[in-house]
C-alpha cells in the first residue's frame, strides 16, 4: 500500500476546522469596504460635478458664439423670452417680438423684469436643450435694455468715438468747421459707441464679492459728449451746432484731415464706451434662484446672499465671484457669463468695435 500523505485539514484540530472569521476581522473588513465604497461615491460625485459644470461652460460658450452671430448681424441683442410663457410670443422667443416672434423686441419694463428671462432660443436658432445648465436649469439671461434697440433709430446717441473722419465720409472743411458727411456705418455705430441709460432704465454691472467693486465701469463722460451718429465731433470746438463742445479737444480724430496744425493738444478721456451688455446665469449644483420649468415667474428657494442678488429680476447687479461652498448665507456656486459689445462682436473673428 504506498503512503498517502495527510491533508493538512486532517491535521488541524476540528476546532481550529471549523472556526470562521471573528467579530475583529469581519469589523476590519466591513471598515474597509466602506472607506473604499466612500471612496468612489465622493470620487463619483466629484466627476458627475466636473461633468455638470464643463457641460454648463460648453452650453454658455455655444449661446455666447450664436448672441455674438446675432449682434454681428442685426447689431442688437435679442430681449429675454418670457420665463412664464404666456404670449403672445412663442416660447423661447424675445418678449415684444408678436405673435409670429419675428418683430424686435421691446424690454424696457425694468421695473416688470422685462430685463430678465430665459435665453430667447428660438429666436437665436438654437435648440432647447443648450439653453439649461448642467444641473437640467434654464440660465438666467439678464439684458442692458438699450442694446435691445432697434439701430435704426436715429435717436441713439452715439458716443464721439464712433463719429471720427474714419467712421465719417463726405465731411468738408469750411472755414475751420467740419461740417457734412455720412456715417459709413451708422448702425455698428449705434450699438458700439451707444449711451445706454435710457430714462429709467439702468446697466448691467459685474460685481465681485464681498467688497462690490464693479468688474466694468461704464463712464458716460458729460452727456454733450453725444450726438446724432452723422455729425462730426468738431475738434476745433466752434460749431455752434454740435453738442460736443467741451473744454477741450479729444484724441480719437484723425488729425489728417485738419493739415495737421488745427487741432489743439488732445485732453485725454477718462472712461470708456465699452459696457456689460449681456449677463448669463447658470444657479449652479444647489439650484438657488433658477426659473421652474413650469411655465411661472417663480424660482427654485433658498440660496446665499449673493445667489439671492442675482435671482432678483429688479436688481440689476450682477455677482461674479468665485466659488463658496460653505453653508451660510456666502454659499454661492452660481457660474457666471458677461459680454460687453466689444467683445461680442469680435469673439468670432468680426471685426470689432474699434473699425467702423
């Protein structure tokens, strides 16, 4: 008979046999699943955030690109649509724009939220879908109203900077005045160098928190600073006629066309023409402020103090701050886009605003 030799089962104790694992080693092994399992779900949550929040900017870049398209061809943004969809505009359609949503718009009511809305997406030729955010929420679109004008009103005031020689053709020189002409691009003219306070209406401004200094500021100059788009700005300061005279000449003309010597040394503007036209709002992860998708004015409660200021359809501060992820009333993960009508018209290689 050859030998066989023993299983090491048969050579153990029984009792040693049939011990399992003991309370310690079950404890340890539970311990460890469920770091690992905590783990991937904060991992998880992690990457479906990424994914929502790169999934927002991709959507804001794509409304962005078809608002720059639309200003490059009409020389006006489009008016919010109506969050509540109520007429008589189709839906997703800019609000006065009537019953086939083919007129331009009228969003004066600042105090009514005309201002404020949803992306006008039909309006804009673009599908629903990529004017809500990754969290499935529609953006907030809030409107400077004058850049909402229809730019063949010929009573736009249009700053001096869009009514130099290059922007001007057909101007004579009599007796030292420049007098005549025609703006070769009376309408960009409008939308670039507008003065955009109208009556009651007020401007968008950016604002970072906590300190409320704003990201753009707008300076007006004077208002004689303004005239109608084919009027010259008279560097000589001695037309009666024209508005513009002031305490001195400015830097924007083209000294050519006086022979060189008839223009006095240039006093420097402080300010510029360039404002926050357009502010788009994603509300972010918690949602705080966002239009319900159910046809109301109402928005998604609860939110931060700054969350709050741009949920407000009357204020016309807008918050662009970094993100606070803490609990108190600085909670704010809000992502924020803006354009001023410069940077509009030259975000797809168009020419900008500083060429007529």
């Amino acid at each position: 008979m050859l030998f066989q030799p023993k299983r090491i089962f048969d050579i153990l104790p029984l009792k040693r046999q049939e011990r399992g694992f003991t309370l310690v080693e079950m404890t340890v092994v539970m311990l460890l699943s469920g770091l690992v399992l905590v783990a991937l779900v904060t991992s998880y949550l992690r990457w479906d955030d990424l994914l929502r929040s790169s999934q927002t900017k991709e959507n804001l870049s794509i409304v962005s690109d078809a608002l720059s398209a639309y200003a490059a061809r009409n020389f006006r943004i489009p008016c919010p649509a109506d969050p509540a969809n109520v007429g008589p505009e189709p839906f997703g359609t800019e609000r006065g724009s009537g019953t086939n949503g083919a007129n331009i718009g009228n969003c004066n009511n600042l105090a009514g939220g005309d201002v404020e809305g949803l992306i006008p997406f039909a309006t804009l030729g673009l599908d629903a879908q990529v004017v809500v955010d990754g969290w499935g929420n529609y953006f907030t679109y809030q409107v400077t109203p004058s850049f909402t004008r229809d730019p063949e009103d010929d009573s736009i005031l249009v700053h001096a900077k869009c009514r130099t020689t290059d922007w001007l053709e057909g101007v004579v020189n009599v007796s030292g005045v420049l007098d005549g002409g025609r703006n070769i691009a009376a309408q960009k003219a409008r939308f670039c160098c507008m003065q955009a306070v109208v009556a009651s209406q007020a401007n968008v401004f950016s604002t970072p928190a906590p300190d409320n200094t704003p990201s753009l500021i707008f300076n007006a100059d004077a208002n004689d600073w303004y005239d109608v788009v084919d009027i010259i700005a008279d560097p000589n300061l001695v037309d009666a006629n024209n508005p513009i005279a002031d305490s001195g000449a400015q830097p924007f003309y083209n000294n050519d066309l006086y022979g060189g010597g008839i223009v006095p040394v240039a006093t420097p503007v402080f300010g510029h023409t360039d404002q926050i036209v357009y502010v788009i709002i994603s509300h972010g992860k918690n949602e705080a402020g966002a239009f319900l998708a159910n046809g109301t004015l109402n928005r998604i409660s609860g939110g931060g103090t700054s969350e709050l200021i741009n949920a407000s359809a009357t204020n016309q501060v807008v918050y662009d701050i970094l993100h606070d992820d803490s609990n108190d009333a600085t909670y704010y993960d809000d992502i924020v886009s803006w354009q001023t009508q410069s940077n509009l018209l030259s975000r797809l290689r168009r020419d900008s605003c500083a060429v007529p």
